[in-house]
C-alpha cells in the first residue's frame, strides 16, 4: 500500500495538556484549543481524549468547529467560538450550546438583537490589532452588561513567543486596565502565555500549539510520526540527475528511494534539502519535492529502506518547520488528508 501513515499519539496530547496545566496554580483552570481539526488532527478524537482527561472548557475558531465539537464531547462543556458571532451562526450557537466570544460593537449588537440571555464571552484588543473590541468601545458596552452578562472576557498576546520582548508586559497592563469595570472570568494566556508566568494566567489558560508537541512549551512530549512508504529504489550514476529541473547532480554512485508523499499532502515544496529518517539514520531529501512523491539519498544504508519516517523521535514539527522556513502550527494544520491516520489512545 502506498499511502503513508500519521499517527496520533493522543496519550501524548493528554499528558501535554496536565503538563501545561501543573505550571498554574491550583486556581486556575486549563482549558483546550481544538481549532482547525485540532491543529489537523481531528477534533472528534482529540475533544474526546481532552475531555476523558478532565478539560472543562474548549476554544474553537469557527461556530462550525464549535458544532462538530459539540457532538463530540456531549452536552455540558463549555465550548468558546474565537470569531464571535457572525452573520449566520444564529443556528449553530442555539443548536450547539456554544459560546460566542463578542469581538466589535457591531457583534455585540447582533447578539443582543438575535440571542439577548444566551451565553457569550467578550475579547478585548489589548494591542494585537487582530481581533477584539477596543478600549474606546468599553464605555459604550457598560450600557448593554445587563443584556449579555458575559461570563469570560480575553485577549491575545502578540508576542508570548518571545518572552523578553516588551509587548509582554504593555499588553498585559491594558488588559488588565480593560478589564477593570468586568467581572467575569478572565483569560490571556495561550501557551506561549503560559511560559510567560504567573501574572498572565489568569481565572483560565487555552494552551494550543502546546498539547500537539509544538513550542514554546520544550518540555511537550512528541505528538505525531509520519512514516512514508517507499515506492521504488534505484541505484544512479555519477552526473545522473533526479527530479524535475535536474536541480540535483550525483557526485558517485548513488541510490535514490522515491517515497509516496509530497506538497498534495501538506509537505512544502521548499523543504528541498531536509532529512528524513531510516530508524536513527538521517538521510537527505534530494532534488524538488513533487506532488505525490520525494526523493531520497539513501546511499549509506545498509539496506534498501521499506519505509522511512519524516516525523518522529529524531524529528519534530518544529525541526521540519526550520527547514522549510515556517512554524511547527504550519506544519501541522498542512498535514493532508490522504494519510493513513491511527490513533493511539
């Protein structure tokens, strides 16, 4: 069979998240990000194992997600949509029992007009710019608290990643300041906020990147293996080259394994040049990645290679994602859908 297989490691997701959750006080609730098919790899099956594990509220991007979600975990946790309350999602948050997080005066109006007494949260922009209602917008939502009694209010870190960089601590006084008047239940720290300390945690974190192996948090367990077949082995000879564009000239005598995986299944083209692995042993990615296939320089082994494995022990998405000159979250949420997907609990 030539489909590649990505397995999940849900009992490492499960064991990122009590990881992230021991670096809070006891008062502060660890919550989940699941967007984006949980970083790509599933909802359904990632919501439940969060859930089994004791996660008490979930964040989602979309009401959609939410929706999907919600069948997934059951009736009675809390799921937070990012993106608020949209023109049309009127359905999907009544049907779903999810929880809008408001972002501008004008959603705010929606709501109120729409589902005044249903449950919502505000996020605030505390100088991200992205999303979220602004400190000159607080005066006039004071007048409609009464119709939204929000029970959760947030706001992004732009720069968590980045722990000294002074956006930090600017962002973390205007919300705190925004916040003065409210007395819901507050929320700033994604992952990255979560390193950044105390101060920033908060009533409730939302670890994302986090749970599924990714950084700023280095002590995640590994999340996800991705081990491609290989479809054929050739030897080739010095000045022969491989790969659309020749772009690759072998020095000697060299083998070449073409393995089944390539940009259609979320491996960026511009990774020309990165290793995959043959159990500990790196081998070199030569000549252009293609749609369906890679090639790979496996002159040194032993052996001809069965399988070989892009993502695993001895390479993380955030590996991968230097090498082609993006984030581990990329990596991850690109993963296509072609790959043969087991879950281990």
């Amino acid at each position: 069979m030539a489909d590649a297989t990505l397995t999940i490691d849900l009992a490492a997701i499960v064991a990122n998240w009590r990881a992230l959750d021991a670096k809070t006080a006891s008062t502060v609730e660890t919550g989940a990000v699941v967007k984006a098919d949980a970083y790509g790899l599933g909802t359904v099956p990632v919501g439940k194992a969060l859930a089994g594990a004791g996660v008490k509220t979930f964040f989602v991007a979309l009401a959609s997600e939410g929706a999907a979600l919600r069948k997934a975990i059951g009736p009675d946790i809390p799921i937070y949509v990012f993106s608020g309350y949209m023109e049309g999602d009127r359905e999907a948050v009544q049907t779903a029992g999810l929880t809008p997080l408001l972002n501008s005066p004008e959603q705010v109006t929606r709501f109120v007009t729409d589902l005044a007494g249903h449950p919502c949260g505000l996020q605030l922009d505390s100088g991200m710019n992205r999303l979220g209602l602004e400190p000159v917008d607080i005066p006039g939502l004071l007048f409609q608290l009464p119709q939204l009694n929000p029970n959760l209010v947030i706001s992004h870190l732009a720069c968590a990643d980045t722990p000294q960089h002074l956006q930090n601590a600017t962002q973390l006084a205007a919300f705190v300041t925004m916040c003065t008047p409210l007395t819901a239940r507050k929320s700033l720290a994604a992952t990255g906020g979560i390193m950044l300390g105390e101060s920033y945690h908060f009533d409730l974190t939302r670890p994302g990147i986090g749970l599924y192996g990714g950084l700023p948090f280095e002590g995640a367990r590994p999340v996800v293996t991705l081990d491609v077949p290989v479809i054929q082995t050739r030897n080739i000879l010095p000045s022969e080259t491989v790969g659309y564009g020749a772009d690759w000239t072998a020095a000697k005598l060299s083998k070449i394994a073409t393995i089944s995986a390539g940009y259609a299944d979320g491996l960026m083209r511009n990774l020309n040049g990165a290793q995959v692995f043959s159990g500990p042993t790196a081998c070199r990615v030569v000549g252009r990645i293609s749609m369906d296939l890679i090639t790979v320089d496996v002159t040194h082994l032993d052996e001809n290679p069965e399988m070989l494995t892009i993502l695993g022990p001895h390479q993380t998405i955030d590996h991968l994602a230097e090498n082609a000159g993006t984030i581990g979250y990329e990596v991850l949420t690109s993963l296509g859908p072609r790959y043969n997907r087991r879950y281990m609990s």
